[in-house]
C-alpha cells in the first residue's frame, strides 16, 4: 500500500509536473509572443522614425533647390538684360541697314554733296567774277562818259 501510495504520489507529481510544464510553456509562447509583438512594434517606430528623417531631409533639400533657383533665377533676370545692353554698346548687335547707311551710303552722300557744293562754289566765283567785271566796264564807261562830259 505504501508502494500504491507511493505510485499514486508520484504519478500525481508527474500529472503536476506535467502541468507546470505545460503552463509554463504556455506563459513562455505567450511571453514569446508578447516580445515578438514588442519587437515588431518598436522595428515599426523605427521605421517611421527613419521614414521621417528622410522625408524631413528631403524637404530640406527640395528647400534649399528652391531657395537656390530664385536666386539663380533672380540674379540671371538682370543678368541677360544687362549682357545684351552691353554688347549692342559694343557694337555686336546691330541693323545691316543702318551699318549700310553709315558705312557706305553716308561717305559717298558727303562726297556727292562736297563735289556739289564745289561747282556751286566756282560758278558763283565764275559769276561773281563776271559781275565785277561788268561792273569795271560799267564804271569805265560812265567814267569815260563823264569824262566826256
């Protein structure tokens, strides 16, 4: 009886070790299981986190791009005006009518004109010379005239 006794004691403490095997290995998958969770839940708020970071840096950089092209754009729309201004100053824009005008037609005009104003020149001499030649011989004759007289 002992014995029985004994059996009985110890197949009740293998039913308890059994037991307690079985709840801790149910509390160890649900520890397991908890920290799974846990892990997953803080590798996600990591993420978010670096999501984050790049998304800022980014916005950053899309800033600074910004920032960066309205000064380039600002500094270039008073740039151009200016190139422009200064090469037609320098002569590298300009009309091929105008050139012409100035280059070609302008000289030989002042040349035609010049040679104008020559002739208008010595046939106003030649006039005048005559002029006073009619004169002399007006006044030698009315001296004459008068010395006649």
């Amino acid at each position: 009886m002992l014995e029985v006794m004994q059996e009985e004691e110890l197949a009740e403490m293998r039913a308890a070790q059994r037991e307690f095997e079985q709840k801790r290995n149910a509390e160890l998958a649900e520890t397991q299981r908890m920290e799974a969770a846990e892990k997953r839940r803080f590798e996600e708020k990591e993420r978010r986190k670096a999501q984050e970071k790049a998304r800022l840096e980014q916005e950053k950089k899309t800033k600074e791009k910004l920032a960066a092209r309205t000064f380039a754009k600002s500094f270039l729309s008073n740039l151009q005006p200016a190139v422009f201004s200064k090469l037609q100053d320098q002569g590298y824009f300009y009309d091929v009518v105008e050139r012409e005008v100035e280059a070609d037609f302008m000289p030989w005009l002042i040349n035609q004109m010049q040679g104008e104003i020559d002739k208008k020149r010595n046939v106003r001499s030649l006039v005048d010379d005559l002029i006073r030649a009619a004169l002399k011989k007006s006044l030698q004759a009315r001296r004459d005239a008068f010395a006649r007289c």
